[in-house]
C-alpha cells in the first residue's frame, strides 16, 4: 500500500533556522506516511538579494496551495515576516500550547497546562499612532468582530475536544468599546456550546489567578496584545522562552479553517547559528500540532511524547543543562517515536 502523502510548505529562515528545518526533517522521516516539504527562504539575505515582496509572494503562494506551513524564526529587518504573512494571509487566530515539562527547572511549584488563543490582530499593535505637537501622542485601537468570533469558536471547538471550559479575558469594564465588543462576540458563541463552561475574567485579575491557581485555567481567548503578553507569561512559568510552538490560521466564511502555519516561537538565536547546539523541541511541538492539523493526531502526540520524554529523562540539549548536539537530541527523540509508534501506549493510540 502506497503511503499517504501530505505536501506543505515549509518557511526557512535565519539564525538557527536551517538547522531546526534539518531536525524536523529527520523526525519527518520517521513518520509512518510522507510529508513532502516545499520550501521558501524568507531569510534576510535571500529578501535582499531577491526583493522581499517576491518572497513574500512566494511564500504566500505556496501556503495557500498546499493550505498548510511550517515556519521557521526570521529576522525581523525593515519589517517583520510574521506581521506580513499575517495580513497576506489573512490570519486572525493564534494559538499558543503551553505546558509544564517534566524535568525542567523552574521557579513556579504548580503544573502548568494551558491554551492561549490570541486574536492576531487589531488592538494597540495594528495602529504605531503619531506625535501630536511636541508632548502628545496618539494611536487608534480597532477591534473587529469577525476575528472576534473566529478565536472564540476555535476556544470552543477546542473545549470540546479538550473536555475543558473557556475562559475570555480582557479589561472590558475599561476599555467598554473595544473590550466589550470583543466580549460580546464571545458570549454569542457561548450560547451556542451552554454544555461547555464559560466565564470571564479581568485581565488584571487573571495574571494573579493564574499564577495562584494555574489549575483553574486550560483555554484562555482574548485578544492581540493581551494574548501576547499572557503568551511570555505562561513560558516563563514553565521555565523557558524557547519551549513554545504557536500555530496560526485563517477561516473561510463558513468558519472553516482556510490556511494554516506552525513554528516554534522562539528566535533565529544567530550567536548560536551553525553550532549543532540549538534545542529543536519547539519545532518538534510545532510538528506535532501540525500533524495534528493533517488529521493524524496519533502520531502527532507520539511526537510531542517522545521529545517530552526525552527531555525527562534527562536528554537535553544546552540550553536545558544538558549535553546533547542538537542533532543527538534529535537522534534520541527519532527513537523514541520509533517505539512509541509501534507499541500500545496511550500517545501511540487516537
């Protein structure tokens, strides 16, 4: 029998880019079906030496022909490739697994397991604003109730699959306009999943609550800025930056999911680049989302265990006190997916 094949696009970057794009090729292999990688280099040399907006229109075209992206970082010069995907691409929901991983130190006593769902656009980033006269500033905060709705459906359709409540945050009682439209686009949607537990939380309040009982919280929706400085937040509750994946997507009218992209969120690392030495856990996250996206959700999460695994058992790379290459660690996280695939655990079943 032939194997499935998917076919996505795949970003390449700066920094450490080439050599996450490397392990994630390696898992990949892997894989009991083909992922067949159509690449676009969105680096800041190729940009100059090409012209960004022919990348950009690259990079557009191929997502949008296979409907599905991974991405790796890019440097942020004269613009930033993200922000650009994201309006050509029309993307207006962000979402940012975040989990405790065993093994890993860190400051905070509590588990962590939460879903940030961020609307990825309007609010205090869509408007840079300007000077008025010499000691005043301006700048014009747009909420839209499309995106709105789009985040606060995908928190529900996650809720079910979940078995989990939603939690909307923001500062409504303050900003009433912008905020509240926001919260009233999530209440409608609300009424239409009254089996799945709703409420909303003050922003302000939620940080406190948060870091008090992280138990009380599994998806939190909420818009663009909120949603990125509560992102940082919870990665630093769990001890680091750079073990965080973040997926992005765009709908159809019919609020079905158009076009997606998935990258592991931290940054090109370029005093690190071409040492073997970077972590490529967040990519292997995002690999795992990704293939979860594709419909095969086994082995998605026999991905995402086999580097979590990996990890607790003390396979690490620098960056997490360990001694692994970035290719041993990927070595050892390729094994482990091996037996998982072929055993009768749990993350190996649907």
């Amino acid at each position: 029998m032939t194997p499935q094949l998917y076919e996505i696009a795949e970003l390449l970057g700066d920094g450490i880019s080439a050599e996450l794009s490397a392990a994630v090729h390696n898992v990949a292999a892997a894989l009991p079906f083909t992922l067949r990688f159509h690449q676009v280099d969105l680096s800041r040399a190729r940009r100059d030496a090409h012209g960004a907006e022919t990348q950009y229109g690259d990079a557009e075209e191929r997502i949008r022909q296979f409907r599905c992206a991974m991405k790796y970082p890019t440097e942020t010069y004269k613009e930033s490739p993200n922000a650009v995907l994201r309006e050509r691409l029309n993307f207006s929901v962000i979402h940012r697994p975040v989990a405790s991983i065993p093994g890993i130190p860190t400051l905070f006593k509590k588990p962590v397991d939460l879903h940030i769902i961020r609307i990825a656009t309007g609010g205090t980033y869509e408007d840079a604003g300007r000077r008025v006269g010499t000691d005043a500033a301006v700048s014009v905060r747009v909420i839209e109730a499309r995106p709105c709705t789009e985040a606060a459906n995908y928190a529900f359709q996650l809720a079910q699959e979940l078995n989990c409540g939603v939690v909307s945050s923001s500062k409504w009682t303050i900003q009433r306009a912008t905020d509240g439209l926001f919260e009233d686009c999530v209440s409608l949607v609300a009424e239409k999943h009254k089996h799945i537990a709703y409420r909303r939380e003050l922003f302000d309040s939620l940080l406190a609550k948060l870091v008090m009982r992280p138990e009380d919280f599994r998806i939190i929706v909420t818009p663009n800025e909120y949603g990125d400085f509560l992102s940082d937040l919870a990665c630093g509750l769990i001890g680091s930056m750079g073990l965080g994946d973040s997926a992005s997507f765009s709908f159809t009218n019919d609020g079905k999911v158009e076009n997606a992209m998935f990258d592991p969120a931290g940054g090109t690392a370029p005093d690190i680049a071409g040492k073997n030495i970077c972590n490529p856990a967040a990519a292997f996250f995002a690999l795992s989302t990704c293939l979860r996206h594709l419909g095969e959700r086994r082995v998605g999460d026999a991905v995402k265990r086999a580097a979590l695994d990996a990890i607790g058992a003390g396979e690490r790379t620098r960056d997490l006190n360990g001694t692994l290459t970035t290719s041993q660690f990927t070595n050892e996280v390729v094994r482990r997916l091996a037996l998982l695939l072929n055993s009768d655990s749990p993350a190996a079943r649907d």
